[in-house]
C-alpha cells in the first residue's frame, strides 16, 4: 500500500536517475527515475513522496514539491474587530475539602433539600435505595409500566457487536507476546553477558553502544575509570544471533497459537522477518507452518475477492463489480485476464447513448479508479448529456482513452499515479 514520506536527493547519477533518501535518517534509501523529479530540484532539496513499500524494499511512485510550512498560531487566529465588552467582575470562593457531619447542619430544610422523614426507607433486607415494596432502585424491570403509562421492552436477541456482552471485537486484537524463548536464552548465559543481553532485546547492537556510552558518561561525571567497548561489542556481535532468534520465536509461537485470531499484517510480517534470523530446525518448522497459513488466508481472501467480483457481473450489478474490483485483498493483486476483459466489457456496455445521465456519471466515477479503466470502450454518451457530464467526461479521458476517441478530441497524456484506495475489511472498516 502507497504513503507519502519526505525524501531527500543525494546525488544524480547521469541524466536518468536521482538516488534519495528519507529526509533527516539514513534508511530508507534508493533510487529515483529523473522524469518524476520537479524541476529546479537539486542535491539537498526535500520533497514529498509516495512510496510503496514491500518485502523487496521502498519504490518512489512519485515526487511532490515540499509544502511550505506555515505559522499554525497564525493560520489559526481570529481578529475580532469591535469594542471590546467588560464583563462584570466574578469572586470564586472555593469549599473546603472536610466533609460536613450530619450534626453540623442547619436545623431547618434549605429548599430543595430532603427533609429526615422523606428519606426512602430500607428494604426488607436492609439494602439501601430499596423501594417499599421491596424492589431495587436499580434497572427498571422488563415489562413495568413506565410513567407515561406504557410498558418497558425487554432486549431480546444477541448484544450489540463489540459490546460487552459480546466476549469481544469484530477485528482479531494482537495476541498477547510471549517470553518463553527469550527467557531460556537469558538462563542459558553467563552472569556477565545477561547485561549485554537485556540491551540486545531493547534494541539491538544500538541500544548496547547507547547504553555503554551513558555508562561512560556517568564515569566522566563521577571520575571513574570508563569502561571499553570493544570487548563488550565483540560479546554483544557473538549473542546477537541467539537473541534474535529466541526473540523471533517468540513471536512465531504467539502467532501459530492464536491461528487465524492473529492479524494478517503480523502474521506477514513474522513471516519476511523469517529470513533475517539463523533458524534452527524447530524454528524451520515454526517458519513452514505459519508460511502455509499465511499462503491459505491470502488465497482465500484472493478466492472471496474474486467471487463477489464474479457474482457482481453475474447479477448485472455493474458498479458493485468495479468498486469491488478496486480493493484487493493485497496491493499486489491483479485480476485474470478473462476477468479483466469480461468487467472492462460489462462496463463499455453500461455507458450507452440509452443510459440516463446520472447513471452513466456514477459508472464513470467508478471506473476511473478501477484496474480496467484503460480498456474500457464506452459505447456513447447519454442522449440527455448537459455541458457538466462532458466536462467531467473529457476531465476523466486521461484515464479512460476511448472517451476521447468518442468525444473526437486529442488523448490527453495519462495523468500522475493515483493514491490507492485502502482495503476494507467485511465490518466496513479499514484493514490495518
């Protein structure tokens, strides 16, 4: 999925490329096509960029200029022209935190209060707040008549979704981690490498040179004798295999616990970081199992995806098929070729010269974001057409070639690349 970052140019290598990296850190880093750099960019100039990010690294879509930034005290400030008004003078005057005894009290009510005799007795059982008859005050009963004299309904049926009666959320909540392995590996090392250890969990070889340098820092402050990192560096390079590896596993084993509760974003992401650790052979097996399940949940969001595509078409539900086809399961997913041919088809015959306006505006604004848009040859414009759906049809030729060629104009150049829309899970809401 695309996002926008801040990158910074390095270097130009000839006339063809840029290399790039992210404004203000070393990683990540790349290369850029010169055609998608703005002119009078040069090295050191930051811009925005839309960046797809996968397993085999960060690829620049597009180049934006940088925004200019702002004053936000300025931008948000409201000049109030006028006399201005004086209100009248308030003194707050704040009670004392002691709680009065019921002795203290006045002799007389003060109005509104509750007089000793108009105190609600205690019920039968001596629980206070029960009524006479020997009810609570608490939640009205199903059924009583209620003060406009009719009855309360009783809630029948199953709770609200994500309530608490419910036993939980719709989305799968991240399972909680687990320190089994890490904490045999730490039982397995020597007194004076658990330090080193706890540092290599934190963070890694950084967090032990951060932590060496604060600890020499300290010894400056305090004029004792400063530690050396060599020694302590090479023991940390030596256990950081170890560490990596127990800390990988787990994760894996949270993740093959929970099943199909895990997140597919973590499970994904437990399976790339496979590579980057020495596994053993039970972490070979871990690794095998959750690439399988991985491989099963992505093909059957892929088989469901394509389903309710197909069932679309099937049912003449034109624009469902096209806004489905424009939220794949995964960024990297494509449609067959029939598929492709059979909705770009479906859609050419649903903007016809007999289609009402609005409609035939509804199915464009759907296939200019859909995979197809290309492909797609409307068969005419709508007889009824005002000069507002040929503007919006020669606005949308760039993407859609053959409206130009209906409308007999020049194909525009294809515009820049569009910003992909995020995938929905089957609650409505956005997949994390």
């Amino acid at each position: 999925m695309a996002h926008r970052i801040e990158v910074e140019l390095t270097s130009k290598s000839g006339d063809t490329t840029w290399t790039w990296r992210a404004a203000g850190a070393k990683q990540p880093r790349g290369t850029v096509d010169a055609g998608l750099v703005p002119e009078g960019s040069a090295v050191g100039t930051v811009l925005r960029a839309e960046v797809e990010t996968t397993l085999d690294g960060t690829t620049v879509v597009a180049l934006l200029p940088a925004k200019a930034k702002a004053d936000a005290r300025t931008a948000q400030r409201i000049e109030v022209i006028g006399t201005p008004q004086r209100g009248p003078d308030v003194n707050v005057v704040l009670a004392s935190k002691g709680k009065r005894r019921r002795d203290d009290r006045p002799e007389g009510p003060r109005d509104g209060a509750r007089r000793p005799s108009e105190r609600r007795p205690r019920g039968e059982g001596g629980e206070r707040g029960a009524r006479p008859d020997g009810r609570s005050r608490g939640k009205p009963e199903a059924g009583a008549p209620t003060s406009e004299g009719g009855q309360r309904r009783q809630r029948t049926g199953t709770s609200r979704p994500g309530g608490r009666d419910s036993g939980g959320r719709d989305n799968p909540r991240r399972p909680a981690p687990s320190t089994t392995y890490r904490n045999a590996a730490l039982a397995e090392l020597k007194p004076e490498q658990l330090p080193v250890a706890e540092q290599l969990l934190r963070g890694g070889i950084p967090a032990v040179r951060q932590a060496i340098e604060e600890q020499n820092a300290r010894s400056r402050a305090e004029d004792r004798p400063e530690v050396t990192p060599g020694p302590l560096l090479a023991m940390a390079e030596q256990l950081l295999p170890a560490i990596n590896l127990a800390n990988w596993k787990d994760r894996a084993s949270v993740a093959r616990n929970a099943g199909k509760d895990v997140p597919l974003r973590e499970l994904r992401s437990i399976v790339a970081s496979a590579s980057t650790v020495t596994l053993d052979d039970e972490g070979s097996a871990m690794a095998t199992a959750l690439r399988t399940s991985l491989n099963e949940r992505v093909t059957a969001l892929r088989d469901r995806w394509v389903e309710r595509i197909t069932s679309s078409l099937d049912e003449g539900r034109v624009i469902d098929a096209l806004r489905a086809s424009i939220r794949p399961p995964e960024p990297a997913t494509r449609l067959s070729s029939e598929l492709a041919v059979r909705l770009a088809d479906s859609a050419g015959a649903s903007m016809s010269a007999d289609t009402p306006a609005d409609q035939w505006l509804a199915i464009l604004e759907v296939v200019v974001d859909s995979p197809v848009r290309r492909t797609v040859k409307p068969l005419g414009l709508p007889t009824d057409a005002d000069e507002a759906l040929l503007a919006a049809a020669r606005k949308a030729s760039g993407y859609v070639p053959e409206l130009a060629r209906l409308m007999g104009i020049p194909i525009p150049p294809p515009p820049g690349p569009r910003r992909p829309v995020p995938a929905r899970s089957p609650q409505g809401r956005r997949a994390s």
